[in-house]
C-alpha cells in the first residue's frame, strides 16, 4: 500500500495527541465503549502490523506502557487498573482500514470480563459515571497530552 493514502483513520490520527515513533491517541468515539476507551494508531496510512515501520514498531509498546501509566494515575472517583489491549483487524468506519489498536479501561470496580463489555455499555442502568460526555474526554484527553509530552 502506498504512502501517501489518507484514509479517516489518517484524519482521526491526524486531530489525535501526537506521541513518539509517529502514534496518535485518540478518545475511541463510537456507539459503544465509555469514558477512557482509546485508540493509538500511526500518523501515516498503515494498514497491518507488518506494514509498520522499523521505528513504529518499536515505539509501539513504549507509548502503550506509558499511556499504561498515565491512566492508572488518572484522578477519578475509580481507578483504572489495566486495560485490554485489542486489535481487530476490522473497521466499522475507516475505509480503507487504518491500523489501529483499542486500549480499553479495566476499572477497579467494574467487574465485567471483556466479552461482557461492548454489550453492556449500551444496556440501560450502565452507571452513569463512567459513560462518556465531550466534557469528561476533554478533561481526560488533556490530562493524557500533558502527561504524555513528558519526556520518558
Ligand atoms: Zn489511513
């Protein structure tokens, strides 16, 4: 696959916070999923893990570990333990796919296994405090791109 396709993936990488070795983070924005759900994908058209350049590839879990870390220490009522790591390989949205992997928050006191998740955010009675409002990502994401630009 060329380089220089510019698919929405690109686009949403694009608007996302930029992080080393050319990764993006974004706040995940579809139907389902709830507050802290994110995405990192490269900045350039990628398609598959093997597409990855020598320096994504590396830089690949260093950016996970330390979005790891930035999340754990994420002030809220709840604590993020961990999240699962997901990649799909498939796209509801981004014609042609975008390489792009899910990070998905474990918090402390959900306790849903990953299988039971995707359905029960859009099941009424979801509590209320983890659903996701432009407000609560904003507040997230800029603690994220704060946390992130630190040198590591
Ligand atoms: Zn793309």
């Amino acid at each position: 696959m060329p380089d220089n396709i510019v698919c929405q993936g690109c686009m949403l990488a694009k608007d996302g916070i930029h992080l080393p070795g050319g990764w993006a983070l974004n706040h995940y924005e579809g139907g389902e999923g709830y507050l802290g759900w994110l995405a990192i994908a490269p900045v350039a058209h990628r398609m598959t893990l093997a597409a990855l350049s020598d320096e994504e590839q590396f830089t690949f879990m260093s950016n996970v570990v330390a979005i790891e870390a930035a999340m754990s220490s994420y002030r809220m009522d709840d604590r993020i333990v961990r999240f699962y790591m997901c990649y799909f390989a498939e796209s509801l949205v981004t014609h042609p796919f975008h390489f792009h992997v899910h990070l998905i928050p474990r918090y402390e006191s959900l306790q849903m296994k990953a299988w039971d998740m995707a359905k029960a955010t859009k099941s009424e009675g979801f509590p209320e405090k983890y659903q996701k409002t432009p407000e609560r990502i904003k507040a997230l994401m800029d603690y994220l791109r704060e946390v992130l630009k630190s040198p590591r």
